[in-house]
C-alpha cells in the first residue's frame, strides 16, 4: 500500500506479563522510544539484536539484522503525572546551543483534557542540527 510502505520488525521484551501499552513514540532519529502504560512511562534505545533470536521471535529476512529494543526502563518521576491515568505520549527533542539535546515527553492525561511536559534526561539524541539553521533558529533552554 503506497500509505503505508512496509515497516521493520522490532524485537522487544515487556517489563511484566500483564504490560499493555496505552502510548508508543520515537525521538526524530527513530533510535529512542518512549511507551507509557496507564501509570508510568517507559523509555528504551533501538539497537542490532544479537544473533540468536529470542525466544519466540524470528530470524530477519534477507539476512538483514535484526533490530531489538533494549530493557524498557522506568522513566524519571513526573510531579504533573502524580496519581494521573495518561491516555497517550510524544517525544520533543530540541537543539540548544552548545549542549546536548532536551528530550521531553508531551503526555495526555485528565481523559484527555490536560497535557504535561515530563523532562527525560536519558535520551540522548545525535544532535543533527541542519547547518542551515542560525542562532536564532535554535531554543536556548537553561
């Protein structure tokens, strides 16, 4: 379908049995995730799996390599998340001059009436700021 090409196979390993998640997002790089569940959210890195599949999983095609999210780790507390059901999660890194780049996760919650910033110092994007762009162009974040 011309809408949607085809995708890639990401193996990945839920923290518990009963894990279901509610929200699913990706840096612009396409190497750091975000998930959330009702209660928390979850954060992971994409890398080459290794050369024995998981159990359960199989091999890729075209001798292609396989492509795995590390372990899901529990992000940083979020105080505007306290006691709050979230409905849905994105990702926002921006290039700041002279430092890394500041991922945030943009989370819904209140049935989908209020949306809060939560900070998530652990990913860290390649920054790949077009050199088109001038000091002007870039949000300066202390």
């Amino acid at each position: 379908d011309a809408y949607f090409p085809a995708g890639e196979r990401i193996l990945t390993d839920w923290p518990h049995d009963r894990f279901q998640p509610w929200g699913l997002t990706c840096d612009p790089t396409g190497q750091h995730f975000v998930f959330s569940d009702e209660f928390q959210l979850y954060i992971a890195s994409l890398s080459e799996a290794s050369s024995a599949p998981a159990q359960g999983a199989t091999a890729g095609s075209g001798g292609q390599p396989e492509l795995r999210l590390g372990a899901l780790q529990s992000a940083p507390r979020c105080p505007s998340l306290e006691g709050q059901a979230m409905r849905d999660v994105g990702l926002v890194c921006q290039a700041r001059l002279g430092q890394a780049p500041l991922c945030e996760a943009l989370v819904l919650h209140e049935h989908g009436t209020r949306l809060a910033q939560c900070v998530l110092p652990q990913i860290q994007p390649r920054p790949e700021v077009p050199a088109e762009l001038s000091e002007r162009d870039l949000i300066d974040v202390p």
